[in-house]
C-alpha cells in the first residue's frame, strides 16, 4: 500500500516506530497531488513548501519523542478557515488576494500538535451550496466518478480526503456541508455539537448553525481530529466550557444493549430507492450486532428546510456585510461615490448563489417581514429541537440516511435552487437543534457511487455517536474500497 | 445626481399587486439598495422569479400553530459571556493594513462619504 492511501492512526505507528518519516509521507502525498488534481480540483491553493518545513519540523520532534497522534501527518483545510500568511478565499472572488494576519483555532491547534498543511480546499463560496459548483475557481469532481459532484460546500475537503491528496481534512458544516459531501465521497465526516469547536477564524456564514469538523478515512482518526481542534476557547464566545474526553476510548466497543431510533419520515421523501435499500441493510447489520431499533417520530421534519432557507440567510446577510471593499478583499474601481464602490465590489465580488440569499435574508429580516418569515422560523425551530428532544429520551443515537440521493452529475441542479436544497433535506434538522451528526459510507450504488449512513446523537453526545461508527465500520467493508484513479 | 444613501431607515410598505407574487421587481431593488447590491435588468428578472418561487415554499411555515411557542435563536445558550477589562494586545498596524485594498499613512482610503 502506499504511504499516501494509509489512514493517520496507522501512519502514526509507522512515524512513532520510525519505520517511515514526515518528509517520506509528504512527499508521497505531494505526488499524488500532482498525479491526480488536475482532474479532481480539490485545491484552491497548495503549499507544498510550507508542508515540507513542517514535515521537517515533525520529524525533529518525532525524534525526540516528543510526536502526537497527528504529529507529521499532511492533512488539508477548507479555504473558510484562516491560515495565516495563507491566502483564505473562502470560495469567492471578493476574496480572492485575502491574506489573514491570523490562524483560526483550529489552524493553531493543529499547527501545536505537528500537522502538515498540504493546502486549502474547494468550496461553494462562502459555504453556500451542496455541490461546491458556486466556487469562482471551478468545481472540484467527484472522485468516483469525475462526472460528478463532490457534494458541498466542503466539496474540495472530502474529495482530497477520498482521493488521497492528503490523509485527512477539516471542513465546515451549517446545514450539512460536511456530511453530505462525505456520502456522496464515501468517507467518514462529522459535524460536532454546536459549541464544541471554535470559530474563531472560521470566516462566518451562520453564526448558529456553522461548526467545523473532520474528514477522515476511518472512525478512529475521526474521534483524532476531534480530541485535537475541540475544546473552550474565549475568543469564541459561543464555544462550551466543557471538558474534551478522548474520543478513542469510545471505539472498540460493542453496540449491544444501545437503542438508535428510525425517523419514520425519513423513508418517504423522494429519497433513491438504492439509498433506501443500502440503509435498510445498514439497520440489519446493526441489529445484527445487538442494537434494538425503535420507530421514532420527527413531526416537524417537512419544515426544516423551510426553516433554514429563512434563518440561514438572514444571519448571512448580516454576517456578509462586512464585504465592502473598504478594509479587505476586492474593491471595485470607478465608482462615483460610497454607495456606488459598495454596490459595485459586491455586484462583482459575490457569485449568483451568494448575492440570491443575501435578498432572500435582507428582505426576511426587513421592517414588515421579520415577524412573518425570521421571527416564525425560529419559533419552529423550537419546534424541531424539540422533536429531537422527544426522540432522544426513547433513543441514544438516530440512524438515517446522510442525503437523498447518491452524487448527482455536475450542471444537474444550477438551475433549480429549490432542487439544489432538497439535497440537505437530512442533514439540515440537527444544525437547527445544534446536535451533532456523523456520516460514514454504509453501500455503493449499482453504478459504484458510494452512499452514507448518518448517525445523530444528543447535544455533546459524540461519543456514542463514534461508538455507534465504529462498530458498524469494523463490521462492514465500505471504508476499505478506493475510486479508481 | 446625490444618491439618496438614508433609504436603509426607510420603512417599506409591501406592494399590493399580483398576490401570487410574494415579491415584486420594485421590491427586489429596494432590498438590493439595502443590501448594498445592484443587478442588471436580466439578473433582476431572473432574480425576482428565483426568490418569487422560494418565498412561496416558506408559506409551509404558516400551517403551522407557534402562537404559544418560543423562539430559539441559538442552538446551545450562553448568557452574558465576558472577560475581565483588561488591555490586551491587539493587531498590530501594519499587519491590519496588510490587506487594504488603499491604504495611505496607516489609514483605510475611502471614497468622499461626507461632501
């Protein structure tokens, strides 16, 4: 097997036993770069050279001992996340020469514990989309098949991650956009709870919903890159001061004696029969392991979507403001006054989708509106959260499919936005109520296109979803199958 | 001619046209000028339909009853986080200048706001 195909936790025995270096791993992965990127697109922008100081660097450390779980182990971050002295997009042209002065937490951390930063990632701009075809730079493919969507917004992650063009991945999930991506890649990405992570330096779409979080090959380096980017931080001040446990010692274990609820709503709604039909036999192979399923009930599943099209938007208008052209960013010349320089740099700096739910959120939060559209949204929000609360006294974690439909063809759904939604139909409930949600691989349709099993669990409840996880994984052999490259 | 820059505080009466038409093109510019936008003739054409038919989607919301029901704006609540006031470092100048798209001096160059 080569180096760059391997998951983090066994490359980390290799590293620790110093069978293999840094420099050896990143070099491997840095090829496999340049074989097959042209044709995925995962990256907006790369940087091999500051990859191969860092490897150094943890080679260094490794010598001395000193190595953590992610010590010397390339990975890639959404271009939604500062990295300082490295361009950070954020998918958009408004973007395009923005330099942060800073690192995101996440980006800090993940620098403390030894990583090695292969590049930053594709994306819809500013997280706004479901097939990462809103990015100004191109859409990243599917590597399943290059016909395909990679799903979004954090496309660019899960596509490096399925295609070993790094060994695992952060992305950024507000309505689904990691899970989804992750099904319709085949790999294993989690949203956490709401306030689990730090924002601080994730460039902000929906300050309720957004979370970052993990793309990896396996569980066990999911519940890695959770231990290492989770934890209170004051700079955010919406992150939870709770304590981090380590989230391996919640693999290994059995599923026996636990109780996952099926929404019963789940199996109506325009979902693929081969979706249906893999899940189905996911929820077998579960039983088979000792878990006892139960029906439960999420009455107001039918009005989430409707419920985030309103808030999601609203708070990114208010969150997108900031692009003026005044500090940062692009500026658009020739304009006659003020006005005209906001208007223009935001005509051109923004893409379609973007500048359509900044309307749709201005207008929602508009003297005359907010009552009818932002203010009754979050009054059915509670009601969502509190379907999920009703659920989980029955349950410990639900188990449901990850998106409707396996990965669609690239062009399929530009120009329907409602169809383009309809994909987060899953995913979006639990950014509502702030729980979190994994997806991993649970089947490949007939044509061989992967299909993803989600797993949600009450608030900070990570550990019985990775529980869960890993069991079904270490059961099955979905996580084992490569696209062909 | 002066653009009148006040028309964010202006308060906006919903126009009473076609009420199958949740949002009309007169009411798409306004809330572009809102939003600091501007579109073209076609992209606003394009627009006004796109939001028309997501905005009549949203009319689900109304079947149902959340007279009694509270709003949650965040998912996990925290109250009145703070620090202590204390001086801390912060962004150095050159460093917050960095990416100006006009600096001068160590100041943000800006078209005349005031005349």
């Amino acid at each position: 097997m080569n180096l760059y195909e391997m998951t983090a936790h066994r490359l980390h025995d290799l590293l620790a036993r110093k069978e293999i270096t840094s420099r050896e791993l990143t070099e491997s992965v840095l090829k496999r770069v340049e074989e097959v990127e042209g044709r995925i697109h995962a990256y907006i922008t790369l940087t091999p050279d500051m990859a191969l100081e860092q490897a150094v660097a943890a080679d260094l450390r490794i010598q001395k001992g000193e190595a953590e779980p992610l010590t010397g182990i390339p990975l890639a971050v959404k271009d939604v996340i500062c990295t300082r002295g490295v361009r950070t997009t954020c998918g958009s042209h408004i973007l395009e020469n923005f330099i942060p002065p800073y690192d995101a937490t996440v980006t800090e951390k993940l620098k403390a514990a030894g990583a090695v930063f292969i590049g930053k990632t594709n994306m819809d701009e500013f997280a706004m989309g479901s097939s990462t075809e809103n990015s100004f730079y191109g859409p990243s493919r599917n590597p399943w098949d290059l016909d395909r969507i990679p799903g979004g917004s954090s496309g660019g992650s899960a596509a490096a991650v399925a295609a070993d063009e790094c060994i695992v991945s952060l992305g950024s999930d507000t309505g689904g956009s990691i899970r989804q991506p992750a099904a319709c890649c085949g790999v294993v990405g989690m949203k956490p709870t709401y306030g689990r992570v730090s924002r601080y330096g994730l460039v902000a779409f929906a300050s309720s919903l957004d979370q970052i979080g993990p793309f990896s090959k396996d569980v066990r380096d999911t519940a890695l890159l959770l231990n290492a980017i989770s934890g209170h931080e004051p700079r955010d001040s919406t992150s939870v001061d709770l304590p981090v446990p380590d989230y391996t010692r919640a693999l290994g274990g059995d599923v026996r004696g636990m109780v996952l609820g099926v929404p019963q709503e789940t199996f109506g709604k325009g979902i693929d029969p081969e979706v249906a039909g893999s899940v189905r036999e996911a929820i077998e192979v579960l039983i088979k392991l000792g878990a006892k399923i139960v029906d439960v009930s999420l009455p107001h599943s039918d009005y989430a979507l409707a419920v985030y099209y309103i808030i999601a938007p609203c708070e990114a208008s208010s969150n997108l403001a900031r692009y003026d052209g005044v500090k940062y960013g692009f500026r658009a010349g020739g304009g006659e006054d003020l006005l005209d320089m906001y208007q223009e740099t935001r005509w051109q700096g923004f893409g379609a989708e973007v500048k359509r739910r900044i309307m749709l959120g201005t207008y929602a939060l508009s003297a005359g509106y907010y009552d009818a559209y932002y203010l009754k949204a979050s009054r059915v929000r509670t009601l969502i959260r509190k379907d999920f609360e009703e659920a989980f006294r029955r349950c410990d974690a639900l188990i449901l499919p990850t998106a409707p439909t396996p990965a669609f063809r690239l062009g399929e759904k530009v120009d329907d936005p409602l169809q383009m939604y309809l994909s987060d139909i899953f995913t979006i409930p639990c950014n509502l109520a702030g729980l979190p949600g994994l997806s991993l691989p649970c089947g490949f349709t007939g044509e061989g296109l992967p299909i993803g099993l989600q797993i949600l669990g009450n608030f900070f409840q990570e550990e019985k979803i990775l529980r869960v996880a890993w069991a079904f994984e270490q059961n099955t052999e979905h996580h084992l199958r490569k696209p062909i490259l | 001619m002066k653009k009148d820059t006040s028309l964010c505080y202006h308060f906006f009466k919903p126009s009473l046209g076609d009420p199958k038409m949740k949002i009309s093109g007169q009411e798409v510019e306004h809330v572009a000028l809102l939003a600091r936008l501007k579109f073209s003739q076609a992209e606003k054409e394009r627009f006004t339909t796109q939001l028309n038919s997501i905005l009549e989607y949203m009319d689900k919301l109304k079947e149902l009853d959340t007279s009694q029901v509270e709003p949650t704006f965040h998912a996990v609540t925290r109250k009145n986080v703070f620090r202590e006031d204390q001086v801390l470092p912060s962004s150095p100048q050159d460093l917050t200048l960095s990416n100006a798209p006009d600096g001068d001096r160590g100041f943000f160059r800006v078209p005349k706001i005031i005349e």
